[in-house]
C-alpha cells in the first residue's frame, strides 16, 4: 500500500467537535496504538480513517457488527463477501464450499474456537464474538487493519497472542487499545489522543508507560 494520508480530519457528536480537526499520516509498515482515555476520540478517529478508505481495509468495529442470526462461519465469510458474485455467495448461504470451510476453520483454530465454526453468532460469550470479528478481519486479509479495542474482553495471554497473530498478518494496522503494556510490545508507533487531538505521537520502542499515562489523567 501507499502511505496513507489523511488532512483534516474532524469528528462531531451531537453538533459538537468531539475530535480534530487533525492531520494524520501511516506509513506502509507502521503498526499503530491509538491510546488515551475512554471518549478521548480513538473511536472516532478509527471511524473517520474507515470512511476515507472505504472497504479497502479490514476493519474490527467495537460493536463487532456480527449478525446474530447467522454461524460463525457465515459472519466471518462475510469479510469476503464483495469479492464474490451474488450466485456464489447464495450457494455459500446454503452450503459452503470446502475450500472456504477449511480457510475458515484454519483461523478460528489460530484462535481456538474451531469447535464453534457452525455456531450461531448470538449464542457466543463476549470473548468469542470479538474472536469471530478478528476472524472475518483475517479472512478478509486487506493490506490495512483498522481496530477498535479488539481484544478488550479476553485475557491477558489470549490478548497478547491475538495481538501477536494481527501483527504477523498486518503489516500495517492502526488500532485503539486501553492496555498500555500491550500496546507498548505490539506496535512501532503510538499516537496518544487527548481531548479530540493528538497530544502524543512517538515509537514505541522510545516510550514507558510513564510516557503515556498523563494522557489517562
């Protein structure tokens, strides 16, 4: 991909600024914590980055975005779904081909829940939803991942290894964490978001916790 840049980027909430207006560059190969406290505007900026790239990316909502209603494999096949023709994914609705099957079942094996392959999204616990949403991001396996908290609800060895399986797949991805360590080992840059601006933007390998926790006060 090619660097990403992104000028004046401003979010508002209920006619209010609530972020920006800031500017905003990725380098291919920057893998990037958004940190700072709840409301601080990380969310916000992961949005208005997915509304300037469009389905270009992968994407990992905070709301997940599954469908309940739906298996575990057919809300992570939907990572796919606009690089297949209608008839194709009706067949798929219907009865999988083998080939996306087993793609499907060798990631959620990456994340141990290739026992829930044919369970339906809204029968999972909170940890297992956000596992299948990781999945479908994956699947879709785009050049960029964009990532609200994706790994909030499970626990501290299951987030880093998580964490360590997006890295491996991402070259380069902007993710919102609450956990400072994590960020701290699973990223190149952190860019810390205080009052609806950047108020910090360094390597990661330059920083301590002490660094960034003014950004929590």
């Amino acid at each position: 991909m090619d660097a990403l840049r992104l000028e004046g980027l401003s979010g508002f909430f209920g006619g209010q600024r609530v972020l920006g207006p800031l500017d905003l560059t990725v380098q291919p190969g920057e893998q990037i914590a958004l940190v700072g406290k709840s409301g601080a505007g990380k969310s916000t900026l992961i949005r208005l980055i997915h509304d300037r790239i469009g389905d270009t990316g992968s994407l990992v909502p905070q709301e997940l975005g599954l469908v309940n209603s739906l298996s575990v494999f057919h809300n992570i096949f939907m990572g796919q779904l606009d690089r297949h023709g209608s008839l194709y994914n009706l067949v798929t609705l219907l009865r999988p081909f083998s080939a996306d099957r087993e793609a499907v079942k060798r990631i959620l094996a990456s994340l141990d829940m290739d026992d829930k392959l044919w369970s339906a999204a809204g029968s999972l616990s909170g940890g297992q939803r956000q596992r299948t949403a990781i999945a479908r991001a994956l699947y879709r396996n785009s050049e960029l991942l964009l990532a609200d908290e994706p790994v909030s609800a499970l626990d501290g060895p299951l987030a880093y290894r998580v964490m360590a399986l997006l890295q491996a797949q991402f070259r380069t991805f902007v993710v919102a964490l609450h956990d400072v360590d994590l960020a701290l080992s699973h990223t190149t840059r952190i860019i810390g978001i205080q009052n609806g601006n950047i108020a910090l933007d360094a390597p990661s390998a330059e920083l301590t916790p002490a660094d960034i926790r003014p950004l929590y006060d």
